[in-house]
C-alpha cells in the first residue's frame, strides 16, 4: 500500500539512506526500531484498510448526516498503535526520532537527507495543524470564524475525553461537538499524521540497514 503523493513517497522509496549517518547507540537503535515496529503495525491496523466518508443531506424530503468506516473498536485498536508515535514522552515520538536522525547525519553526504528530513517536519507540522472544525458567529456562519480546532488538538481532546486517560476540559469540550462529524475530523488528523509517520518509516528502516537486508534476504 501506498501513502502520501506518490512523487514525494517515490523520492523517498527509491533512495537509498543507508550510510548517511553516524553511528548509534544501543539504546537509539532500539528506539529506532521500536518506531518501525509501530509504524508497520500502524499500517496493518483494520481501521486504515476500509475507506473513511462523511455526508451530509439537508432536504425538506430527508436529513442525515452519515459516517462510514472500519468502526469505533477499530478506530480505538489503531489510536494505541498511533498514540505511541504521536505522545511526548512516548520513547518512539515521531518528532523525537526525526530530531534523533538528523543529529545522527553524517556532515559529508548528509545534506540531502537532512533536507529531507526538514521537509518530513514541515509536513507533519502542517498535518498536525490542519484546521478540522469550526466555531462561527451565529448570524454570520461563513464569516470569519470565531476560532479554529486544528487536528492536534482533535486528536489530544479525544485521547485525553476517555479512550486512554480522562481530563474533564478535554471531555466537555468533546461533548460540545456533532459525535459524527467530530469523530470524522478525528479519523481524517489521524490519517494526516499517520500519512508522514509512514515517510519517515523509510529513512529509518534505511537508517536500520533494514531495507537493504530485507532486499538481499528476497
């Protein structure tokens, strides 16, 4: 399965990132490997093989709106795999292991790969603020907005609402939401992310010499 703009992930497939960088502790290695470890359960998980829909219908004949996707139980099974990526103090954060990757790159020949890795931060950045959702004026619903929810916080709110830990802000403020097109934003800013955790999968197996292994072992 393929993830992300297929130019971008090709770029990333087709190269070879074995070797750019120096060497690493035992103790990074691990975490290294717990990272690709997480992000291929990640892409096995149920929820992210069936397709994700919201519609809506506002008629005098019918009224609806409708979510469709793997389900709720799989929805919560991949948020542990995700949540693992995702949280400070998570010992295979992504942010932490692309930080770690890039101190790790070898001053000859590293360029490119730090240019790279760059690229990964401002994507993430980008996914993770993604506006999801919206407060408007009541008389004035496509003005300016009153404020924003960006995808990091709908998928903190949720996380932190119940599934895995409570915090009675996060869960009034979950409540304050429509369930469907809250719990639709939450599985779209999972997907972002999960769409960069996957690219950078690919420098760290490299990073690993995983890829090449694997490809002499076919």
């Amino acid at each position: 399965m393929t993830y992300g703009p297929d130019d971008f992930w090709d770029t990333l497939a087709k190269t070879n990132w074995s070797g750019r960088f120096d060497s690493f502790s035992e103790d990074e290695r691990e975490r290294l490997r717990l990272y690709s470890s997480l992000a291929a359960e990640l892409g096995q998980e149920d929820f992210h093989q069936e397709p994700l829909r919201f519609s809506v219908k506002a008629s005098p004949e019918e009224s609806y709106q409708r979510l469709e996707h793997a389900g709720r139980t799989q929805l919560r099974s991949m948020a542990m795999v995700f949540r693992q990526l995702w949280m400070q103090s998570e010992p295979a954060r992504f942010n932490d292991m692309r930080n770690l990757l890039r101190r790790r790159a070898l001053p000859e020949g590293g360029e490119d790969v730090v240019v790279m890795l760059d690229i990964l931060g401002a994507r993430y950045k980008a996914a993770s603020r993604e506006v999801m959702m919206k407060n408007v004026w009541e008389h004035d619903s496509m003005g300016e907005p009153i404020s924003v929810v960006r995808a990091e916080q709908v998928i903190d709110d949720w996380l932190y609402s119940g599934p895995f830990h409570t915090d009675p802000e996060k869960v009034e403020r979950v409540k304050s939401w429509s369930k469907d097109p809250y719990e639709y934003s939450l599985a779209k800013s999972i997907r972002g992310l999960a769409a960069v955790m996957w690219e950078l999968d690919l420098i760290v197996q490299d990073a690993l010499g995983e890829r090449a292994a694997l490809a002499a072992s076919a």
